[in-house]
C-alpha cells in the first residue's frame, strides 16, 4: 500500500512577518480564526496522510513551544525535527531535504505553515496525479510556480535533494529541475473544482495578510495540467556527484574536478542539461586553483550553454519561473568567465 506524508516547513524567520520595533513574532504562531497557522496546516491535511513532519530550525526553543502547542491541540501523529547541518545551509531547501530524510512514506508533500488553508482534497488530488513524475507542483497560467507546495516521490526527490545541498544549491526549485519528470498542475482546472476559492494557495507573509486572505493572481494562458518529461534522472551519476563534492571539501580539487568533468559528459550526452551544468559550474570552481584562466573561462562558458539550453526548455512549456532560474544561472557563470578575461 501506498503511503503518504506531509512535511511542514516551518522554521523560517518571517523577516516581511514583523512590525519594528515590536519583539519579534514567531509566524506559525500567529491566530487565524482562533488557532496557530502550524495547527491549521496540520488539521487541513492530518486525515489525508500517514504521517506528518515538522521542520523547524535549529532553534530548539522554538521546537519545544511547538510540541506544547501540538499538545494542547491534542495533535498526536505530528513528529517535530530540526533541520539538518549541510554546507550552513538554510531555509526551505534543507528543511525539505529534512522532512523527506525522517519521513518513511513512498510520497511526500511540502506544506509551508504560512499556508494554512491549503484544502485536504487539493493535496491527495496532487498525490493521486503525480504518478509517472518524481514531482508534482501547481503552476499559474502566467508560469509562475508554488515552489514550496510540492507532492514529491520521497526516494528520489530525497537522492536528488541531498546531492544540491551537498553541492551548495538552496532553492527549493532545483529539486524541479533536477527531477525532469515533472506534473505541473493547473490551480484552474480539477483544483478549483475541489477548492473554488483557491483558499489554498493563501500565503501569509505579513500582518496584513491574516486579515486579508488573498490567493494569487490567475492572469495568463495556461489553464490545464501539463506533464513534462525532460529524460530519466541518471541516478547512478548522483552518487558521483557526492562524491566530487566531498573532495571538492576537502580540498581534494584535481580528483573533484576530474568527476564532474565526467559526470559532465555523461549528462551532456544524455541532454540533460540542468545536471551538466550544475556539474560543469562545479567542474569550474574546483579547478580555479588548478588550471589556468583560460581553461575554466572555458568550463563557465560550458555551464552557461546548459543552462541555457535548459531555460529554453522551460520557455517552450511556458514555464517561466524555471526558465528564469536557468537564465539566472546562465547569466551567473557568464560573469564568472568575464571576470577570468585578462
């Protein structure tokens, strides 16, 4: 039998959230309706899953005012973890790779506690759909996505998310693009059916916002879910990955650079772009020390071609945070080589 999760971030420090020069507010503890945001977010979706996780920062104070609110509360099936210590990383990427590293369950949703209204039936519609993709995500019609509200396949979004924190990378949308096979699903199609408000994707950021409730704007065109298949994962390439890292870490930087430069191949053969240059940049940075600038302008400039090619990708599907994120990182490693001229 199939079993679900849910992973609730809440460990952010709600900077937009405050109001100076006032003490500062814990956000999953603000009331709404007459209870914390985190007890809602729990209560939304307990009776959809099997289990549930609580990601909190390393902060242990606020761990333990947690568990007395889920006690009061009478919540018994939530378990509370702190985040994990990678490369002092922070933020919701960690606290994903945390939630999917305890949870034992085959899928996994990521719920922000700042989303507190997200509708039970909106998230097993997601788990019911995400099957042939590693990921499944909502997508507005102007290609903007709920990054932070993800049905993910834990076994291999879990390999996926380890290797980019390892590698340094922290936004959560490179678990996107990482896994390739992606569900991108349409607030405006069987969505609004179940959730015809779209109280859903109601995100509260600030004070403001407890009173206003508003989910995003649906401007644009796309109204229908859309799977994308971009290739297979190599996942017998991820491990290598760790491992470059690792040497990379401990100044081992000719072996790492000889990994990603192989990893690098493999995946341009493959055409899977994100992975070669995600290892080509990596390739470039553990051979700053080792060979001469022309030789890693040259691997920049190899990075930069992937990702461009990937952005172009996500341009096709209209899915244009994604190809902002690749063009972002294009653009990235084209400054580095310039800055390698002379």
């Amino acid at each position: 039998m199939t079993r679900r999760a849910a992973i609730i971030l809440a460990g952010g420090r709600a900077q937009r959230f405050q109001t100076a020069p006032n003490k500062w507010q814990d956000k999953s503890l603000a009331d709404l309706y007459g209870k914390p945001l985190l007890v809602h977010a729990i209560e939304n979706i307990r009776d959809f899953v099997d289990e549930i996780v609580v990601v909190v920062n390393e902060n242990e104070n606020r761990k333990a005012n947690y568990s007395k609110i889920l006690e009061r509360y009478q919540i018994k099936n939530a378990k509370i973890t702190t985040d994990l210590k990678i490369n002092h990383l922070s933020g919701p990427m960690i606290a994903i790779l945390t939630g999917l590293t305890y949870a034992t369950a085959d899928y996994c949703i990521s719920i922000p506690a700042d989303m507190p209204l997200v509708n039970g039936k909106v998230a097993e519609y997601m788990f019911n759909q995400i099957k042939g993709s590693y990921v499944a995500v909502p997508m507005w019609p102007n290609g903007r996505l709920e990054t932070l509200l993800m049905v993910l396949e834990r076994k291999s979004t879990l390999e996926i998310a380890d290797v980019l924190c390892r590698l340094g990378r922290s936004h959560p949308d490179d678990i996107i693009r990482g896994a390739m096979r992606v569900l991108f699903v349409s607030p405006l199609g069987q969505i609004k059916v179940l959730d015809a408000e779209l109280k859903s994707f109601v995100n509260i950021n600030s004070q403001e916002d407890l009173n206003q409730l508003l989910p995003r704007q649906t401007q644009g065109s796309l109204v229908e879910d859309l799977r994308l298949n971009l290739g297979s994962v190599s996942f017998d390439e991820l491990p290598l990955l760790l491992k470059g890292s690792f040497d990379r870490k401990s100044s081992n930087f000719s072996e790492a650079a000889k990994t990603f430069a192989n990893r690098a191949y493999n995946f341009e053969k493959q055409d899977s772009f994100f992975w070669a240059a995600v290892s080509r940049e990596s390739e470039a940075k553990s051979c700053l020390s080792l060979c001469n600038d022309r030789e890693v302008k040259d691997i920049f400039l190899r990075a930069a071609r992937n990702y461009g090619l990937e952005a172009e990708l996500y341009e096709k599907s209209k899915c244009y945070l994604l190809a902002d994120r690749a063009s972002s990182d294009k653009l990235w490693c084209e400054s580095q080589a310039l800055s390698l001229d002379g």
